[in-house]
C-alpha cells in the first residue's frame, strides 16, 4: 500500500504516528462528473468510459454493483486489478479473474494516475472512473460514482430505477454517514489501528453500530423503509466482507455478521438481488487482505473458511415496514 508524491511512487504504509495510533482515509483526489449539457467535458456516451476495479476491494465493489443493476455492462467496460497489493500497489499481473489493464497494458494502476496527471500526489485506489477520449481520470470517489452511475446514463440506457431517489435524499444521507463512519470506514478504523485503545475505541463503535442495525431491521426491510437504496448497496460491500475477512483479519470478532439474525437476512437477501452475487468474489477478497496487509498478517496465510451459504432463504419479505 504506497501512494504517489508528486508522480513519484513511494512504497509507504498509512503513518499513525501523529494521530495515536487512528488510521485516517485520504480524501479522493478525483471528483469529476459525466455532464448532459451540451458542450460538457464528460458527456453520457456509450463505450466512452471505463471502469478499473479490484474485486476484492468494497468501494470498488459498490460501483461494479451500480453498473451492474443500471444495465451499464454494455457501455462501461472493466479491468480487473491482481487482488495482491505488494510493494508496487494495485498491479495488472496475471491472476484468475483478473483482466490486466484493457487499455493501456500498464504493469501498474500507479501509472494510469500518472496518465492522467503526471506529478499527482495522492494514494492509488480503486475504483477509478475513466474517460477514454479525454484520457482522463474521471472520478475516484465511489460515492460520486455510484451516483453517476445511477443517474447520468438513464437516457443512454432508458433504465428507470431510482437507488437515491428525491424524496429519500435526507434520510439515505443520513444512515450513509452512520454506516460510512461506523462500518464501512470502521472495521479499517479497528483493523489498521497501531494502539490498543484505538482499535478499541473503533471496534466498540462499530458494534455499537451494528447492534442498531440489527433493530432496525428488525421492523424495516431496508435502510430507509421498503425499497433499496444506494445505502443497501453501500452497506452490503461490507457486510459481505465481514465473516470471511474483517471478523479475523481486523480483530471485528466481538460478533459475526451470522449472530445478527436481521442484518444477516438482510445481507443474504441483497446478495440474492437478480446480480449481484456475480460481482461477489471471496478468493480475490480473501486473498487481497490475508495476502498483501503483511503488517498484519506477516506469515500471507489465508484461511480455507468461513463456510457461508447464502443463498438459503432469507424471509425478509415477511418483515412490515412500521
């Protein structure tokens, strides 16, 4: 896990030094838009962009979902970064389910964010948005691209489905912060803490968090009453995550995912959407943090279970929005 520094790349770990031991996530360094107006510098076109992702990765994970669930599969083509992250970053080496890199052949994703900026300081993460005209880096904010995703295309695409519709926008923002802080950032909060009382500090805050999900669920069937939003979807890229990586690796393991007989229904049924379990890969996840966060796990063992069926019944229809 590097990043660059005015182009240039450096092998270097998050520094908690100045912080207490508190990992603290960079801010996204792109935050393009795709704009309709004439004369846009990115307008909605089919076949104009393209999505580089890391099967392993949640922020990624949510992107490939919104694509996927848009019908964008046939305009907005992918590549597929190695799950291993090692000294060079995310890199286009051959591994099973990965593509290399379709566009440019690059060795490393470090240097499409060079393509695009040559002395750019910042970490190099997935997922990234790129326009292929302007040889550009559209966004690299999975937030933004979701959204894009979710709206911008609809008059290329003709898709009607609304996963941040107008009238839920306060209400879906909210829970997003909750879940962003608490879940989704948390279990890396806990996981790449380097003091006891900060990883503490996270995992008690994620728990906390969880234990409110579980009620709210309990008289709900999603985040935000009865339809899906883009809060399920964000959620769910951790939650999928969570037995199988976060529970051991990142020391989360006062409960699992499976104690929590309403979130875990409720994981199992958005796994189960018409989709999504296609864009679930647990041997790039597992592999991706069992394999590349030596600091954590120096021996790059990865483990053989947990053994998860997820496509039994999940019985969240039965659940009455109160």
């Amino acid at each position: 896990m590097g990043l660059l520094v005015d182009g240039i790349w450096q092998d270097k770990w998050y520094d908690t030094s100045e912080n207490g031991g508190k990992f603290e996530r960079q801010a996204s360094k792109f935050r393009g838009t795709i704009g309709g107006e004439a004369g846009a510098e990115h307008p909605p076109e089919s076949g104009r962009y393209h999505l580089y992702v890391a099967y392993a990765c949640p922020w990624a994970h949510r992107a490939l979902i919104l694509r996927q669930l848009k019908g964008l599969t046939e305009h907005i083509d992918v590549s597929v970064v190695n799950p291993d992250m090692l000294g060079d970053g995310w890199s286009f080496s051959d591994y099973p389910g990965s593509t290399g890199d379709k566009l440019y052949h690059y060795d490393y994703l470090h240097q499409l964010y060079t393509k695009a900026k040559h002395d750019v300081t910042t970490r190099v993460t997935v997922p990234v948005l790129w326009d292929k005209q302007t040889q550009s880096i559209v966004n690299n904010e999975s937030a933004d691209i979701i959204r894009i995703f979710n709206s911008d295309f609809n008059a290329l695409t003709g898709d009607k489905q609304d996963f941040y519709p107008a009238a839920l926008r306060e209400e879906i923002d909210d829970i997003n912060n909750t879940v962003y802080h608490a879940i989704n950032n948390g279990v890396y909060k806990a996981g790449f803490a380097t003091t006891q009382s900060a990883y503490e500090e996270a995992v008690e805050v994620l728990f906390e968090a969880l234990d409110s999900l579980e009620t709210r669920l309990s008289t709900q069937r999603y985040l935000v009453g009865h339809q899906i939003t883009e809060a399920d979807w964000r959620l769910f890229t951790t939650l999928i995550r969570f037995d199988a990586v976060y529970h051991g690796h990142f020391k989360c393991n006062i409960r699992q995912i499976a104690d929590y007989p309403n979130v875990y229904g409720y994981m199992k049924e958005l796994y189960q959407y018409p989709g999504v379990a296609s864009t679930v890969k647990f041997d790039h996840i597992k592999r991706h943090y069992y394999y590349s966060h030596t600091m954590i796990n120096p021996t790059q063992v990865v483990p053989v279970g947990p053994k998860q069926d997820l496509m039994t019944p999940h019985n969240r229809e039965k659940i009455k929005y109160v």
